[in-house]
C-alpha cells in the first residue's frame, strides 16, 4: 500500500471554500486508489469541531493538527527549546517584498517529527507558503515531494505593503524549485511555471464527479450564486446587487449560498442559504449561475461546479480564468454592468440560446474537469 503525507492548513472537511472542495476530491482520488493517508494541518487556521467526522469519513487514516507553539511548561526550557531557536530560524526565511512564508519554527518541528516516525512514499504540501517544510529536509527518507500550488501566489499579494513583483515572483519560483513535483490547478499556471523551473509540472485541475444533467427537474430558482465570505466574494456580491440587480426584472428568483449571504442587506427579496451540506438540490433546480468576481485570482471552483450540473453560468473576466477553453465554454462574460444582466436576461428569455450554452457547459465540463478522466491522468504521478 503506498502512502502520502498530506499538508493543508484548513480543515478540507468544511468544504465550504474551492480549496476544500479540491482537496477533498484528490482525498477522493487517494481513497479510490488504496493508498494510506496522514492528513496534517494547523490548529487555529480553521474551525476544527467535526474533526472526529473528518478521522471517520473513511478520506485518511489519520488526521493530525500542529499547536502555533509549544506549552510553556517550563520557562527557560521553553526559551531555549523554542523562543531563541525561533528567532534564527524564522529570520532566515524572511524576504522583503516577497510572499508571505509561514513555515514557523514550532510547525517545522512537529512536521520533522511525523517525518522520524513515518516513511513515506509520497509528501504533498499545500501551497507555497509552507514549501520551506522540505527545504534541506535530511528526514524525508526517499519520499517524493510534491507542491500543490492551489494558485499562483504572487498574484494574490500585489497590494501588500511592502510589495516587490520581481522579488516575489523570484521568491515563489524558489520554493518551487524544491519539490520534486509541480502541481498547477490551470492551464494558464502550468504555462507560466514550466518556463522557469526544471521539475515536472503537472496540470492537476479541479475535478467532480458528473452528476448528470437533467432539463425535468422543476427549475426554483432563475440564478445561482454560493461563494465563502472572503473578501473578493464579498465585493463582488455587492457589486452585482448594487450595479447588476436594479436592471433585471424584479421577480426573478434568486438563490444566494454560503457565508457570503452574511453580508446581504436584510431587505434583499432572495433567498439566502448560509450553509448547505449538499449543493446538489440547489444545483440541480436552478437555470443559471453567475461568478460576479472583480478581483482574485486562479480556477473559480464553484464555475467548474456549475458547468458540471450543465449550467451557463454569467460572469467577468475574472470568472473564466484558469478554464482551458476561453470561448464556448458556457460562460457569458463581461464586467460591465448592462452587459452583465443582459446575458443573464438572453438565457433566460431565449431557450435556443440557453441551450446552446447549456450543451457549451456541459462538453467543456467533461472534456476538461471530470473526475474519472482527470483521476487517470493523476495516475501517471503515482506509477
């Protein structure tokens, strides 16, 4: 049975981000492929109460989450054990201008110690953030090394304070350079990765399964939308209500879910689902979705959701990123206001046009993200 230490900082088990939902599918994957898997994360980043739910799912074999810091039992122990060490160590992974790099002192420590009672066969760390994990690691025993990108970081980070694209990029590319393997989650971060690094750089893309695509299903709701409440989603939930809203005819049903729906005005006449264990239901009653997005960066999980179920789905510039195909995809895109709502009236008022994008939706959807062709691809890492 080969085995994999997997590192991600949140509790995936939540699945209510597209980062949970992508490392659920690959715990999927690693599950349909017999392998043994110690899941890692860190306490404190994520709600962590069904825990329990997440050890018995049947995804890992076991789940382990690191403390911020040691318990200070004993002060000069604690000052010299881990204060004093963590000075040194920590400043030497700063770089000004660069991404953040949150592989602490105390995290390396509990990470060499699954690592001295462990072998593994592989290790999967997620996100750049934490790839220094590795760096000169003599305790990894022949295990390949693999970073999941999840997104190409520099990006995200252009407004920080302190800001340099040069050093950051510079800086990413390093930490790359460490593993063994690269994983992008688009087209796009594949091409950019692959002219400078020498590794392997594997197009892993978010992946569903094909949960059928049914025009009988009685249709609740006109428009879709589920999003987190990170900041992005929240300006742009505000950007559709405030530009997009006032233009389209006034009893169109609209369904709103996820912690974004927090920040909706009271008011609003739609319904808002703050949580749903199963998106399916909703999915599969509603006629479109939309991907309101200004900012952020990388594959929008919930649009390749959305082109799973066969639906269009409206949406800026932003929401078509990272999607092989720019084009006939399903998606309408446009960041102008009027053209926004205009695409959402034609598919709703046109049925020949709906349906052409509707048959757009589902081809790109199979030919580039579902789960069964995507998972034989995935193979070829593990040979």
């Amino acid at each position: 049975m080969k085995s994999v230490l997997f590192f991600f900082p949140l509790n995936p088990y939540n699945q209510n981000e597209g980062c949970k939902i992508r490392v659920i599918k690959l715990l999927e994957y690693f599950k349909s492929r017999h392998f043994r898997v110690d899941f890692i994360s860190l306490e404190g980043w994520d709600d962590w109460e069904n825990i329990h739910d997440f050890k018995s799912s049947g995804l890992v074999n076991s789940v382990q989450l690191f403390q911020k810091k040691p318990v200070k039992n004993n002060y000069l122990r604690y000052y010299f054990d881990y204060k004093l060490p963590k000075r040194g160590f920590e400043s030497k992974l700063y770089v000004k201008g660069a991404i953040p790099n949150y592989a602490t002192f105390y995290t390396q420590v509990c990470f060499n110690k699954v690592l001295k009672a462990n072998k593994y066969d592989f290790i999967l760390i997620s996100y750049a953030y934490w790839a220094d994990l590795i760096k000169g690691n003599e305790l990894l025993k022949g295990a390949k090394t693999i970073i999941d990108t999840h997104d190409f970081l520099t990006s995200q980070h252009q407004t920080d304070k302190e800001f340099s694209l040069g050093t950051s990029i510079q800086e990413e590319l390093r930490r790359l350079s460490l593993f063994d393997e690269v994983w992008a989650i688009s087209n796009d971060e594949q091409f950019v990765f692959s002219q400078f690094l020498n590794q392997k750089i594997r197009l892993v893309p978010v992946m569903f399964s094909d949960p059928g695509q049914s025009d009988e299903v009685k249709k609740d709701f006109d428009l879709i939308y589920v999003a987190s409440d990170n900041k992005n989603n929240v300006k742009s939930i505000n950007w559709f209500f405030s530009e997009v809203y006032p233009l389209l005819p006034k009893e169109l049903r609209i369904c709103i879910i996820g912690k974004v729906t927090s920040h909706l005005a009271v008011e609003l006449e739609v319904t808002k689902v703050s949580y749903a264990e199963d998106l399916n239901q909703f999915y599969q009653k509603a006629k479109v979705s939309i991907c309101p997005m200004l900012a952020g960066t990388g594959v929008k999980v919930k649009v390749v959701e959305a082109l799973s179920y066969g639906l269009p789905v409206v949406c800026t510039q932003r929401g078509i990123d990272g999607l092989p195909n720019k084009t006939n995809n399903g998606c309408l895109v446009s960041n102008d206001p009027v053209e926004f709502a205009a695409n959402i009236k034609s598919l709703l008022l046109n049925k020949t046009f709906y349906n052409q994008q509707r048959a757009y939706a589902i081809e790109h959807f199979k030919s580039a993200f579902e789960a069964n062709s995507c998972m034989k691809s995935l193979d070829k890492c593990f040979i």
